[in-house]
C-alpha cells in the first residue's frame, strides 16, 4: 500500500485532520471549495488538485463533508472516475467516510460501491476542533472486520480512541445517537444552571459541585468551563450541525417505532433556537435560547415569551440573559 491518501472536505474539522496526515507521513491530496482553506492546506505541506487529476493515485479517500446528500453526490463522482481511468495500483479504493451521514443512506452506497470493487468504511469521530487538532479524536468505525483493519492505521493518525462498532453504518448510527445525548445533556445543563442562579447560586459553583457529582456530563466538564461560563461560546460545532444529528436521531427513534418523545422534544427546543439565534451560531449558544424562555425568579418574563413564540423568525438575535 503506498502512503497517498485523498481528502475531501477542508472544514473546521478536517483540516486538522487532514494536517495530522501529513505530520504521520502521509501524502495527502486534499479537495475543498473554499480556496482558502486550500491555501492552508498547501502551506502545511499538502497536495491539492481535481479528484480527477489524483484519484488514481491514492489507496484511501477520505470524507469530511457537512451532509449526506454532499456524501452521497462526492460518492457518485469518485464511482465515474474509478469507471473511466485506470488505477495506478491493483488495491481495492477504500473510502472513510468521517461525515456524519444518515445511516440508510451509508448502507445503501456501500451496495452501490460494492458493484465497482470500492471498499467501504463509515468513521464518523467525536471530540470536536480542539481534538481534530491534537489528533485526539475518538472513531467510530462500521464496516467489515478486514476493511476496518485496512483502514486501522490511517484513523491512528487522526484520533486515539477507535472502535469498531460494527456493520456498515453502525458508525453513523452510534454518532448520531452519541450527538443526541450530548445535545440533551446540554440543554437539561443549561436550564439546570440557570434556574440555580435564579436562587442566587454562581454557575460556575453550580458546575463544580456537579462535576463531582453524579449529574457531570461533557457538558458540565468541559462544554460549561470553557464555552459557556466565559461567554466565549466558541467551540467550532456549530448550532445547525448539531440539530441535523438530533434530527437524524429522532428520526432514527420513530422508524424504529421506539416509544419514547424525549428525541423529539430534544429537537424542538434545538430547532426553535438555530430560528432564533445567529445563522453562524455556536451550539453551545443554546445557552442563550434557554434564557428567554426559563422562568425567571418564578416569573415568566413575558418579552421573553413572545420571543419564543415568534422564534421561526429567523432575524430574531437573542442575547445572553441574567436570571439574577
């Protein structure tokens, strides 16, 4: 196997891992529609190019991309290169997909892709920048037991907990379930907190106490420490980006015919704040959307309301509210 390795998707999140490649030696032509990203890219040391100039050079492609549908229209324009150029090696194509992609659509392209003799992998990772940057992600990798081990080293240059977790689309099935509980264990953290300093309690004594305590998620460890207590909100996923997996996960819940409504009141409450905050927010901002609606000294703050009942405009731009 030679050391080039394509990778499609030059975001917050893959460009450091797409840096980490080249730091472990790997030759990386990387593809993204943001110039500058590119330009980065270069300047660390990476390859850039049209699929269709490197494609029949590299033994893996990567994907970092924001949705299923880019996944599965990347997946059809690496099927039509395959198709029509000669490989410079024998080997199989593998393609990781590290997006978080829905599920049914990760086992239908690997029926497609099997039809050429394209290996397959979903590897969606959780960790956030802070993590892609240390190259300290943790994988969670679908697929067959053979092309999980292919792929084995490749991931170790980009995270350090990797699991595989089972068929093909386990791993986006157990991210979205993953991001699900990190959205519910934020929101329930952020109407906990601030109904604590409605009583005079400091958030951040809030936060300690649970932290040694049973009610510690990574919310309260490291979401509320770093993002949230200084106003900072700034931890690179955005708002959207995380309604799309509650949503998927609700989704997921209902085809199952699962009875429970949690899933799908987890995804109101996120999908009535990314109406309500900024376009580009931070989903650690959710913080914000729970103080126009929380009770404040035991009364509803009645502009607040109105704001929440007016949340599907999306010009609507909350500020930080003090429940004091």
């Amino acid at each position: 196997m030679n050391g080039n390795v394509g990778f499609i998707g030059l975001g917050k999140m893959g460009l450091p891992m797409a840096k980490n490649l080249l730091r472990n030696h790997y030759n990386v032509f990387g593809a993204d529609v943001n110039e500058d990203a590119l330009i980065e890219f270069r300047a660390a040391g990476g390859n850039t190019g049209k699929l269709e100039e490197w494609i029949s050079d590299v033994h893996s492609i990567i994907l970092m991309l924001p949705s299923s549908a880019i996944v599965n229209k990347v997946l059809e324009d690496i099927i039509s290169y395959v198709t029509h150029r000669a490989r410079a090696n024998h080997e199989p194509l593998m393609i990781i997909d590290m997006s978080s992609s829905y599920p049914s659509d990760t086992r239908e392209n690997n029926k497609k892709l099997k039809q050429y003799h394209i290996n397959f992998v979903d590897a969606p990772v959780s960790g956030g920048v802070k993590k892609a940057v240390d190259g300290t992600l943790t994988i969670m990798a679908g697929g067959t037991a053979d092309h999980f081990q292919n792929c084995k080293r490749l991931l170790g240059s980009m995270g350090t907990n990797i699991f595989h977790v089972g068929p093909i689309g386990s791993g986006h099935l157990i991210k979205a379930i993953n991001n699900y509980l990190s959205a519910s264990h934020l929101l329930a953290s952020c109407e906990a907190v601030q109904l604590l300093e409605s009583f005079g309690v400091e958030p951040k004594h809030a936060i300690n106490v649970f932290n040694q305590s049973t009610g510690r998620s990574g919310s309260t460890e490291y979401k509320f420490p770093n993002f949230i207590l200084t106003e900072s909100y700034d931890s690179g996923f955005s708002l959207d980006l995380i309604k799309k997996d509650i949503g998927m996960a609700n989704q997921l819940f209902k085809d199952s015919g699962a009875a429970t409504s949690l899933p799908e009141m987890v995804y109101q409450k996120y999908n009535e704040a990314s109406n309500a905050l900024d376009k580009e927010a931070d989903h650690t901002e959710i913080n914000k959307f729970v103080s126009s609606y929380l009770l404040k000294r035991g009364i509803l703050n009645e502009e607040n309301e109105k704001i929440v009942a007016g949340s599907t405009d999306s010009g609507t731009n909350l500020r930080p509210g003090s429940l004091r």
